[in-house]
C-alpha cells in the first residue's frame, strides 16, 4: 500500500511538472459588434512556461502561425494560431468539466489546436475534428474559434463532447462577445475551478467599449490585456498608484488581475469579414510578460518569415522581445525575491508615475506608433483585395529595429 501511494504521489508531481498548468483569460468577439465588422479571439495566456515565440508552420493542408512555449523546439503544440485561410483558435484552461475522472490533466490541447489549424477552414470542420475524437477524449478545456465565414464560437469540451457557445447568437452573447476564464459554463461552478473575479473585470472593461465605439484589437490589447483594475475590490492600481514621483517604489498586492505574473503572452487575433482576402487577417502579439512587452503585429504568408523578435533565438533559447519583457519584469516590476509570496507583488510606479516615464507608458506610446503604421497599411491592402509581401517584409524589418532600438534607448535592454 505505501508503495502505491509513493507511485501515485511521483506520477501526480510528474504530471504537474509537466504539463502547463493554465489560468488564462480569454474572449471570442463576433464581427457584428467590433468596430470594423472583423471577428476577434483574445487571449491573455497564463502558464508556468513563461518563454514564448511566434512560429510558422507548413505541415498540412493549410499554413498557420501559432503561439508556442520556446523549449517546445518541434513545435508540438500551438496555444494560440491563426491560419492561411481565416481559420483561428485558442483555448482557456477548465477545470469543472471532467470532475469524476483523475486523468484530466493530459495537456493535450496545444496539440489538438495544432492540428485543427493545420486541417480545419471553417467553424463545421472543426466540429467535425471534435466529433472524431475517440472518447473518452482526455481534454477539458474552452475551445475559442472564429473563421473567414463569419464564426465566432466557443465550445466547452470535455471527455463525451462538447457544447457550443455562438458568439452570432444574441440569446447566447446578447453584446456580442463571450468571455472565458478558468471554468466551463455547463460544468460544476464553485472551488474546483477559478477566474470567476477576472471573468467580471473582463466582462466590464469589454462593455464598456461595445456599447460605445465599438471593440478593436488595440483596445483589448491595451486597455483590458493590460489592465490593472479590480472588479472585486473595485480598485485600479494605476488610478491608486500610478501618480507618484519616478523612482518611488510602491509595491501592491498583485493577485486575480488580469494580468498576471504568471502571464507569458498576450495574443488578439483579429479576422476578416465574410469575402474578404482571408490573407488580410492579423495576429496581434505582446510576446512575453505582457505588462513589459510591445506589441508587434503578423500575419500568415509563406513567402516571408516572421520578425526576429518573436522567433526563436538559438544563444538565448527564447524570442529576443519575450526575453526583453522578462528581464524587466525580473529586475524592476516583480523584482521581490524574499519569501514565498514574493511573486504576489508588483511595483506599480515601475510601470507608471507622474512623469510618463513608467515602463507602462512608455511602452504605450511606441505600440501607438505601431499601431497607427499597421491600420495604415492594412486599410491600403483592404482596397487592394489582399495583403502585400513587399510591404511585409518591409514592416518586419522596421518593426524589428523599431523595437530593439525602443528597449536599448529606454530601458538599455539590447536584443
């Protein structure tokens, strides 16, 4: 008996050294209530495997771009991807789903994702994918998916099926959007399961602009992917802290926001409406700590490789920009490193102070810069019918300089 247990105790400890565990926050936006009409998926990826890359991949039916845990060298498995034909997916962790069955944890999804974007166009063909699997599946998880039809769904997936969410549906997503953090609507709700508090922040901050101007990517991305607000205890780190003298450390208890020190990337990816050139659609990444990560944006075109910043670099074993964003989050954000709780505080005047010089805003206005260079050009290709590769060879070029001179000029940071 003991020598079971002592089994079971190594295989338990195996499993959650192994396998990523995930507490992300996410949202699958139809194209009826964002601004320029474009379905959306968003993610802020919470994990242990905090080194991310962007990769390209031309391995099966269609060619896709995807998110990936830098010391998955053979790109087994993808946690966020878009591909050549305007199909996207994503995932959040659940853990109210496959509550009687002590196998749940089997880490499959990155490679299920991998796999649909390499084989799937449209919202039906991934359902077909998901009605394939053996059962019992072994997966539990909120798959979010949009395509160039103009899909936006979520299906919550456990060991017998799944159960679809249409973000289409105004009796399913009366604003337009669905939100998922780290539980199943149709599974078990209390302690076996979490992100009930970012489920709400997310929920107001994502109200408060479809009922005005309308979601874009630059909004989530900026103003809800990185937010620092509160909807339980109703606070806003920055209103609260962010007003202070530069070089006034002020520390704050960091826990149930959005992002979190856990957070290795943040990914919006934004669609296209139905007959658009499905070339048109972008991946919009911060690779790495989101709170210390510029934005660059992608797109799926075999004919050129993606940034350097984002790719994986062979002497630091991570993409240059996630490698940037961890570096400042150590040394100047969660820079506690006494205690066990020490990675439960963040020094809010590191990102923000009275003098704009916070690593937050600073950040904030060279993503301005790039975001105005990208709608520019993107709003060219959408009378052209297509994306250009010229153009995009020539953007990688200038975002690649344009950030790493960015990190060495103000945080003397070289990439």
């Amino acid at each position: 008996m003991k020598n079971k247990f002592i089994i079971r105790i190594t295989f338990i400890i195996t499993l959650l050294f192994t396998i990523p565990t995930q507490a992300c926050t996410t949202a699958v936006i139809s194209g009826k209530y964002t601004k320029d009409g474009k379905p959306m998926l968003w993610k802020n990826r919470d994990t242990w495997s905090i080194n991310n890359i962007l990769r390209y991949f031309n391995e099966g039916k269609y060619s896709y771009v995807g998110l990936v845990n830098s010391k998955d060298t053979k790109g087994k498995s993808i946690w966020i991807g878009l591909n050549s034909v305007g199909f996207a997916i994503m995932n959040s962790a659940s853990y109210n789903l496959n509550l009687d069955n002590d196998g749940k944890l089997t880490g499959l999804e990155g490679r299920a994702m991998k796999e649909a974007l390499a084989s799937c166009r449209t919202l039906a063909d991934f359902e077909a994918y998901l009605n394939a699997m053996p059962r019992p599946t072994g997966l539990e998880a909120n798959f979010g998916v949009i395509d160039a039809e103009g899909g936006a769904a979520y299906y919550e997936f456990n060991n017998e099926g799944f159960v679809k969410f249409d973000a289409n549906d105004p009796r399913v997503a009366p604003f337009g959007y669905i939100i998922r953090t780290n539980y199943s609507h149709t599974g078990k709700l209390g302690n076996e399961s979490g992100g009930y508090i970012r489920y709400n922040t997310a929920s107001k901050l994502f109200y408060e602009k479809a009922s005005t101007t309308g979601l874009t990517a630059q909004y989530i991305q900026q103003n809800v992917a990185k937010s620092l607000k509160h909807s339980l205890t109703n606070q806003d780190l920055f209103d609260l802290y962010g007003n202070l003298p530069e070089n006034h450390p002020q520390y704050a208890h960091f826990r149930d926001y959005i992002p979190r020190t856990g957070s290795s990337s943040s990914v919006v990816i934004e669609g296209v409406m139905k007959g658009q050139n499905p070339n048109l659609a972008t991946l919009w990444s911060n690779v790495g700590f989101p709170l210390a990560s510029i934005m660059i944006p992608t797109w799926v075109n075999g004919k050129v490789d993606l940034p350097k910043s984002v790719r994986y670099d062979t002497s630091l074993k991570d993409s240059p920009i996630c490698h940037a964003a961890l570096q400042l989050k150590n040394e100047r954000i969660v820079n506690i490193r006494w205690g066990k709780a020490e990675h439960s505080y963040l020094d809010v005047n590191a990102l923000a102070d009275n003098q704009g010089t916070g690593i937050a805003q600073i950040i904030r206005k060279y993503e301005n810069i790039i975001y105005g260079k990208t709608y520019k050009m993107i709003g060219r290709w959408e009378k052209e019918g297509k994306s250009n590769t010229a153009d995009i060879k020539e953007f990688y070029k200038w975002v690649d300089s344009f950030i790493k001179d960015a990190y060495e000029k103000e945080f003397s940071i070289k990439m």
